[in-house]
C-alpha cells in the first residue's frame, strides 16, 4: 500500500454505541481530480496514536473494477478530522 496522509471529506454513520462507521469519502488525487471511494467493508477499528495525536484507525476495502483494494482511514479525534492514510 502506499503511504498518502490526504485530508478527506467523509460520510459517516455512528452505531448505537456512538462509534463512527465510514460509508464513503472523497479526495482531491494528484492531478487535483475529486476522488469518490465507496468503503465496501470495514476490516478492522482500532485507536491509535500518531505525533500525539489520538485516532481512530480504518482498515477498510472497497471494490475499484474487479479489484479488491484495501486501503486505512484515520479519524483525528481532538480535531474530528479525516485522512485517508494508505492505498
């Protein structure tokens, strides 16, 4: 997977917990094009620390043409901002 830390835009549904589930997000790629991800299923959520920072971390896929990607999405929690972090 390759190594991004993007901001993203992310639509989000919380369980009867409270805990946020991503559904899809956007991006802006390299050539400034709007990138939208469907997140097809979430692998694995885990809290995770980064420079300090608590996060919430995504392993997630999504399915691009007849390939399964997997990619991770991190939830900043003090700043309740999103990064998609690898692909």
């Amino acid at each position: 997977m390759k190594m991004l830390r993007k901001p993203v835009e992310a639509i989000v549904l919380f369980d009867l917990e409270g805990n946020p589930v991503p559904v899809r997000f956007r991006y802006l790629d390299d050539r400034s094009e709007l990138i939208t991800v469907k997140v097809d299923r979430v692998i694995k959520r885990e809290l995770d620390k980064f420079a300090g920072n608590r996060m919430l971390k995504f392993t997630c896929q999504t399915r691009i043409g007849n390939q399964i990607k997997p990619f991770e999405l991190r939830f900043e929690i003090d700043t309740s901002k999103w990064y998609l972090y690898k692909i």
